[in-house]
C-alpha cells in the first residue's frame, strides 16, 4: 500500500521540481489527481468513491452538484438509509465533477475575465465521517501530501483559522491554530480571520463549522505575498436551526475541498490555470480551428478585441457542456438545462463573433474534451456521439436564431423615430425568455452599434410579468409534512434504536378470487412528535402527530411512489380509528403522520391497517411502469434510459431519455408491448439479494439512487435467482429491475395501459404520463368517441355547405372539436392523428368559407356599383355576416372603382355595427382610412384599427343614419 504513495511521489517529484523553480511544466493533471487519490487510499485508509453525477440526486435545492460534499449529504443530516453502502462510509476521498453557473453560487458572468474562474471544475475531497478522525488527522495529512508527496516548499504555504464569532457566542478555533504552529508553521504565517472567511455552511439551516485554509504565495517571499487558496479544511460540529441559532451536532465530520485546475497551476508553476495542461489542447485546438492570432492570457484594456477572452470563454464551456450533457443535463428552457443552454449560447457568441469560428466549430472541440477528461470520467467517453451532436444542433439553432433576430432588429429600427429607443416588447421576443432565445447583453450591444438605447425599464416591468405569470403557474409545492430534523435522529441513534422493520409492507397475497389479501401489523410506540417536531410522550384528542413505531406495514415515499395510506387502532380499543395521511422515511426510521382522535401515548400497542384500494392503485401503477420502461426499450433500443418516475393510484409520470419525440408509430408499439405482457398474465418474482450480485448483470435496470444492501429486485415472467444467474440474457429480455416498491403479483391486474400524455422536458428528455386498468378503458372509449365525431365533421366538409352560415358553424364545430381533442384523456398517439385531420379539416372549412364569402362579395359589390355609378365615395350598408366578410366587399369594390373611396356598416342581429373602409389610390395623404374608421367608431361607441389604406372597426348605434353622415362628412372635409 505505501509502495504505491511512494511510486507516485517518485513520479511526481521531479517533474514538480522543476515546474516550482522555472523549468516546463510536465507533471500532467492526470497525475496530480492520481497522487491524491493514491495517498488517501493507501496511505490512510480512505475508501475512493466515483464522482457523483452534476445532476443533482434528490436535491432540489441545487442546479448543479457544486461541491464535493454535495452527495454526501444525507450523511451531514443524517438521513441516510442505514441498509445502503453511504451507512457504512467512515473515511472516503475522491475528486468529484462540480458546475458553479445559476443560483446562490454561479461564477458564469465571471469567465472570461480572469485567469481563475471556471463554471465547471473538479473539487478533490477527503471526509471523515462520525468522528472517524477530526482537526489534528485532517490538518496533518492535508500538510503531508501538499509538503511530502507534492513537494511544495513550506516556506509558500500559509494557513488561516477561525478567529471566532462574538456576536454569535463562537470561540476562536485555537486548537486548530496549535496544530498548524505544531506542524512546524511559523506564528506569523497562521493568520486569524472571521466567520465570512473561515466559518462554513451547507446553507441558510444545516451543518456547519469553522474551516482552516491552506494558501499559497505566488510571490515566493518576494514582496508582499500573493496568497491564493489551495485547500479548504471544513470541520462540521454545529448545526444552524431555522431560527438561526447554532447547536451542537449529534456527530462530527470532516470536509475537505481543493480545487484541481488551482494545485495544478501552482505544481506546474503557472499564474493561470488556463495555462495548465487541462486547458492548453484545448486553446492550441481553438486556434487551429479559428485561425484566430494565439492565445497570450491578457485581461482587461490589455486584451484588445477580447481575442484571449474568448478563449477562455470557450475552452470553459465546452467542458462544462460536455460534462453536463454526460450526465444527462441538456440545454432547455428552465432550471439547470435553462442554464446550460446560456452557456451554449455565449459560447457560441464568443467564438463566432470575436474569433470568427466556423460553423460546427464547438461540436469539434468536444473529442478534445474527452481526451483530457475521459479517463477520469469515463461517461465522457461513452456519450461522445451524443454530447459533439447536442452541442453541433445547439450551435446551429443559435446562429439561426441570431440572423432571425438581425432581420427583426433591423425591420423595428425602420419603424423608430431618431430619439425613440427600442420597444422592450420587441426585445423580450429576442431575449432568452422570448422566441429567439438571444442573451439580453448580446441584443444591448447589437443596438449599442447601431447607436440606439434600449428601454430596459420597460424590460424590467416585462421580466416582473413574466415571473408573476411564472408564480401563478407553478405547480404548488407539496407540503413536506412532519420531519425527524438532524437532533431527532442523532437522539434516536443515541438511544440505539434500531431502524423501523418496514418487512412487513410486502406481507400481501393474491387469493384465488383474483382478490389481494393485505395483512395487518401490530406495533409498539416508541415516539411521538408534536407539529414543531418536539418529542412528546402523548398526544391528545384533535392533535396533529407524527408517531414512530418498531415496526410497520405502511410504504413510506421512496422511488418514485406515494406513500401509503390507512388507519391504526389501539390494540384492544378497535372502534376508534386514528388516520394515517401519509409515512416518510426519516434515516431509516418511517415516520407516521396521524390525526388523534384521541390519547396514545409512548409504549401503546397498535395495529395498522393500509388502505387496500391506495395501495392496489399503487402496486398497480408501480408494476405497470417497470412494464412501461421494459417497452421503451424494446421500441427505442436497448441503451434507453429512466430519468425519473413517480406514481400515484391515479396515474404514472415517466421520464425517459430520448433523441427526439415519440412517433405515433412508437408510442402505439410501446403501448402493445405493454398490453402483449400484460395478456400474459406473467407472475412478478420480488427477491432481496445482496447488492454485490447485481453488478454487471446485462439489461438490469438501476437508477442513479443510493441503494440498500441487499436490495429488492423485481423481475416479471422469471425468478430473481435465474435473472442474476452467471451469464444469464434474462435481463435484455423481461424487466429486470432494482426496486423498493410495491408490486402486484401477476401482470394481468394492471389491465390495460395508455399513454395520454407525452412533452418534451428538455432536449433529450420526453415526459409520459399513462393511465391503467379501468382509466385506460375509459381513455380509449374517449378516444374512439372523438375519433367518431371526426370522420362525422369529415363527412359533412365533403357533401359542402349551401351557404356561409352554414360553413361558418361547421367551422366553429371543427374548433370545438380540436379544443375537445387537445384536453381530453385519451390515447396520446390518437391524438396526434385526429389532431393532424382536423389541421387538415379546417385549412379546407376557412378555404370554403372564403370562396363562399368571395362569391357573396362579388354579388354585393355589384349591386353597389349599380346603386354608386361613378361616384367617388361610397358609404352605405350591406348584409354582411362577419367582418373579413365585409372587408372582402370593400376591396372587390375598390379594385373595380380605384377612384372611389369606400365606406361599408353592417348591422348585426345583436345590436353591434360591423366597419370598413378603404381609400382611393389618388386619396391625399392627410386621407387615411385608420383615420377615417376610427372617426366613425367612435361616433358609434367602439373601436377602429388599421392602415392608412384599409380599415375595419365595430362599434353600436341605434341609430344608423347619424354614423353614415358622419362617414360622408369625413370623408368630404378630407376630400
């Protein structure tokens, strides 16, 4: 084990000997990285665990995974499940994939700039968790690595230490302060800073404690130091309660953060970490694909043109691209894909616009990417295809978007007057939140070149709407119901209670009946909690409660499934009945969320009782999903993959991983190879098996979760044992799956399946939602009645309409159609056929109702001519049955007479007054027929709009005459 540390030392040695002094720097980052992991793991003990996905895992509260902590969260809180493998780590170390770009911590505007910030880099780590080691183990061993294996003179690092906190009751940290002077530090290289400096946490409420930094002087003892941070040396002992408060943490941890692109720069004796070898193929790429001049790392007035600026843009952002689209985060249009695709696009602007790259010059970038990171992270590798592809349609779009944009921005500026500055309504359909999707700074400086400002203050207000709007739409947030906080669980451990045995949740059968019996479960009390989440050893009538027992039957929230539902009762009192709305897992413990109706206390026996048509509705939708997955497969190949579910009795939502849209053709196949499995009537094998047993199995589903050990499989149609055989197929050919849920036991109950509803979340990721059993009958049902109604509209368009009344309602009853089509609950890949015929219905409804309406003109436009013989203005009324009706007549009028001037009103049986007017060719200019109708409709009560040659407007009047006058009076003042 210290054979390797010590390989890697001679290995790094000379090579980082020379890059401290002034000779190249050849210590690639590879092994730097490597040196660290070694020494963690063979030298001390630690456990090495894979980087975490950027994507965050069950952590709304993040866009991105931005820290190296962020996965092991549930160990700082407590929450984790004690069966998984996460229960069991004490010291682990690893170098983990972060993106700081949206949100509290986002260094995006910022790249570019300087030499130092990037949206994506890579944090490495080392943890202690429970007290495994603490201050003196973390401080020494930080310094051993840096000094020892690293080779970095003492006389450049300095340290600094939590110098306290007053107003907050916090001591300085002098012990760390001794440990650093007993390393053999001097006292005036240990600096004392406050708690902005040296005081971490996790967030507004969590873990926290004081942290220790290491720092490096660039100036070498040459002048006034230049001390840049290495490494962050966080140690949890508090918790910050929702009252802001600190209390003591039920266990200490250690948390260590040190950036890779910053040690690699100081080991290869660079002021920059763009000009390390983690960014230097990718510069020398950027310069051959561009022929831009070469990168020479200037900032600010020194860069002239932002040449090195735009280097540094993209060479960041292609990583961070790349990483993302690895793991699964496409650009989109909200949350973290929203982000993603902002980062697309500047980089695309910077390389276009400043080093005039080609087109699919950023896909090309990508394989370089890969090179410098794919041994590390090797999903880079496997998604290359995907991420150069992604990357390549994205740039695409944007440029497109960006000449669109040119277009409108040009036809607006034609329109303004010389001090008008530019419509913030136009400039929002530009923007990112509008159409076109161009970033606001980018549609600044194209006006800025054209010298015209841009009213931001109406900008300001539309961005207010738009998030109001947003506010209103958003889905409300669930309410997280009562929760065991960190004190709770680090009591319960304390008092060595064992997690909540939730076996019996699986004790259920199916009877000959056809019918599932689920048993009963008797408990005991071991907690009660009040709403505020205080213990309590009773609670009385009316009260509100969240209960803990030794023992349940209830499925708690988890993968994707709602929570049971039920009621218990004391033992020998079964006449009052105390509701359970809902079970959350807490660390392990199931905590119930009970209405009292009356007194229990601590050590009460109880019996549980589900509610059996909740829980069937779930088992139901749970077994219908994993067939629903299987059949993905099966219809868009085998690499397909689940990006998230959850279930209800009332339906399923599945997110998959697509490369475009379902086809009607695939989601009629999906559904069929749903319905094939479940005419089987396949029985639903469950086994618990040791984790270790289901790697590498070919075709075995998982999800990106934390899984206990050992874990639930679920394979329908073969038993668990022949599924996880040694070189067993089973897997690519059933649904294989690891799994807590709960199952039916045959396929035949779920039915029936529909898919009724299908969007794309982002590019790359389609939302379904389906329906079962009788729900599905019934969507089909919908689906044939509308389907029915369609051929019946179709019909009657063919036999054609003996007048305009008579088109105009067929054409009304197409539209109610279509909206009846677009809401209903049916079959998605119906619905895609009936709404492309009733597209293609009412193209040929409006097309009749114009020729009709054009032979209805020409008939009345006649007769005007012939009351009107040569006159040079026409106002008069006609029958008309709908405005574009009687404009039709207007302009036929005009066409004949283009000398005459022409004004029509149409009464309508509801009292209203249709308007139209048209102005002759030889009109003056001061004549306007926007002018002329707003005048008449105004005269009538209404409004009138238009162009300075046509114009049409409503209005009511009882008395017609008087508006006629007015129309000829008008007209004869202008004439």
């Amino acid at each position: 084990m210290a054979a390797s540390v010590a390989a890697a030392a001679v290995r790094l040695r000379p090579a980082l000997g020379r890059s401290l002094s002034t000779a190249p720097p050849p210590a690639p980052a590879s092994a730097v990285r490597d040196a660290f992991l070694s020494f963690f793991r063979d030298r001390h003990g630690h456990r090495l665990v894979p980087s975490a996905s950027v994507r965050p895992r069950g952590d709304p509260s993040l866009l991105f995974v931005n820290a190296g902590m962020n996965q092991f969260k549930p160990i700082f809180l407590g929450t984790m499940d004690p069966r998984s493998e996460m229960a069991s780590f004490r010291r682990v170390a690893n170098s983990q994939k972060c993106v700081r770009a949206g949100g509290r911590h986002s260094d995006l505007e910022d790249v570019g700039r300087d030499l130092s910030h990037h949206t994506f880099f890579e944090m490495l780590g080392n943890w202690a968790f429970g007290g495994e080691y603490f201050k003196e183990e973390a401080c020494s061993m930080a310094w051993e690595l840096l000094t020892q294996i690293y080779g970095i003179p003492e006389n450049r690092l300095w340290v600094s230490y939590f110098g306290g906190d007053p107003e907050a009751g916090l001591e300085p940290d002098l012990e760390s302060r001794d440990i650093w002077l007993s390393l053999g530090v001097p006292a005036s290289r240990v600096l004392s800073f406050g708690p902005q400096e040296n005081f971490w946490e996790m967030g507004d409420t969590g873990p926290c404690g004081p942290c220790t930094e290491i720092h490096y002087d660039l100036a070498a003892g040459v002048g006034a130091p230049q001390l840049v941070e290495l490494w962050n040396l966080v140690f949890m002992q508090h918790n910050r309660e929702a009252n802001g408060s600190l209390q003591p943490l039920p266990q200490r941890h250690v948390d260590t953060g040190m950036g890779l692109e910053r040690l690699v720069a100081v080991l290869q004796g660079r002021h920059s970490t763009y000009d390390t070898d983690l960014f230097s193929p990718l510069l020398s790429a950027i310069h051959q694909g561009c022929g831009a001049p070469p990168y020479l790392g200037r900032v600010g007035e020194a860069d002239e043109g932002h040449t090195d600026t735009a280097y540094r843009v993209v060479a960041d952002h292609i990583r961070t691209l790349s990483v993302c689209i690895a793991d699964g985060i496409f650009p989109g249009m909200s949350g973290a894909p929203l982000i993603l695709r902002r980062i697309l696009r500047r980089a695309v602007r910077f390389s276009t616009e400043i080093l005039r790259a080609p087109p699919g010059f950023l896909g090309s970038l990508v394989p370089v990417v890969v090179e410098t990171l794919g041994d590390a992270y090797p999903e880079l590798r496997k998604n290359s295809a995907q991420i150069a592809e992604l990357v390549s349609e994205g740039e695409a779009a944007f440029l497109a978007s960006l000449q669109r944009g040119r277009r409108v921005i040009e036809q607006t500026l034609r329109r303004l007057g010389p001090s008008d500055t530019f419509p913030a309504e136009v400039a929002w359909s530009l923007s990112l939140a509008g159409n076109l999707g161009l970033p606001l700074d980018l549609l600044e400086l194209m006006l800025q070149e054209k010298g015209v400002q841009l009213d931001t203050a109406g900008l300001q207000r539309l961005a207010e709407e738009e998030a109001r709007h947003r506010a209103q739409q958003a889905e409300p947030v669930p309410d997280q119901g009562l929760r065991l906080d960190i004190h709770a669980l680090g009591e319960l451990q304390r008092r060595g209670l064992p997690p909540t045995d939730d076996s019996p949740k699986y004790n259920y059968s199916l009877q000959p009946s056809g019918d599932y019996e689920f048993g009963t479960c008797e408990a005991q009390v071991l907690q009660l909690y009040a709403e505020d989440g205080t213990a309590v050893a009773s609670v009385g009538e009316g009260q509100r409660c969240g209960l803990l027992l030794d023992r349940t039957n209830f499925y708690a929230e988890q993968g994707g499934q709602a929570s049971d539902r039920g009621f218990l009762v004391q033992v020998g009192r079964q006449d009052v009945l105390f509701p359970v709305a809902r079970a959350q897992v807490c660390g392990g413990f199931i905590l119930h969320e009970v209405m009292a109706p009356q007194c229990l206390k601590v050590g009460d026996q109880v019996q549980l009782h589900v509610d059996k048509a909740w829980r069937l509705g779930c088992m139901e939708k749970h077994t219908a999903t994993h067939l629903l997955s299987w059949a993905l497969r099966q219809t868009l190949g085998p690499g397909t993959e689940q990006r998230g579910s959850h279930l209800n009795p009332e339906r399923l939502r599945f997110d998959v991983a697509t490369q475009a849209p379902l086809t009607t053709e695939q989601l009629r196949a999906v559904e069929a190879t749903v319905q094939e499995a479940v005419e089987r009537n396949e029985s639903v094998h469950m086994e618990q098996v040791a984790l270790a047993r289901t790697a590498c199995v070919p075709g075995l589903r998982s999800l990106d979760e934390v899984y206990p050990d050992p874990v639930r499989v679920v394979s329908v149609g073969v038993p668990v044992a022949q599924a996880l055989a040694p070189a067993s197929q089973v897997a690519l050919q059933t649904s294989v799956e690891l799994c807590c849920g709960t199952h039916l036991l045959r396929t035949g109950a779920v039915g029936d399946l529909v898919i009724v509803g299908e969007r794309q979340l982002t590019k790359g990721t389609t939302r379904l939602l389906a329906v079962t059993g009788e729900q599905a009958q019934q969507a089909r049902e919908v689906g044939q009645s509308l389907a029915q109604e369609v051929e019946a509209a179709t019909e009657r368009l063919s036999r054609g309409s003996r007048g305009i009344a008579e088109a105009q309602r067929l054409s009304k009853d197409i539209g109610r159609l279509t909206d009846a089509v677009d809401t209903a609950m049916m079959p998605q890949w119906q619905r895609r056929q009936l709404q492309a015929t009733l597209k293609g219905l009412q193209r040929r409804a409006n097309t009749a109702i114009r020729k009709l309406e054009k032979g209805q003109a020409a008939k009345k436009t006649q007769e005007l001519l012939e009351r009107h013989p040569g006159a040079p203005l026409i106002v008069d009324t006609v029958s008309a049955e709908s405005l574009s009706m009687l404009v039709k007549v207007v302009r036929q009028l005009c066409e004949q007479a283009p000398s005459t001037s022409v004004l029509l009103l149409s009464p309508q049986p509801v009292g209203n007054v249709l308007c139209a007017c048209q102005v002759a060719q030889g009109a003056t200019p001061a004549f306007t027929a926007e002018a002329w109708a707003l005048a008449v409709c105004s005269h009538m009560g209404g409004k009138a709009w238009g162009s300075r040659v046509v114009a049409q407007g409503t209005g009511s009047t009882a008395n017609l005459e008087a508006a006629l006058n007015t129309a000829r009076a008008y007209a004869l003042n202008q004439l």
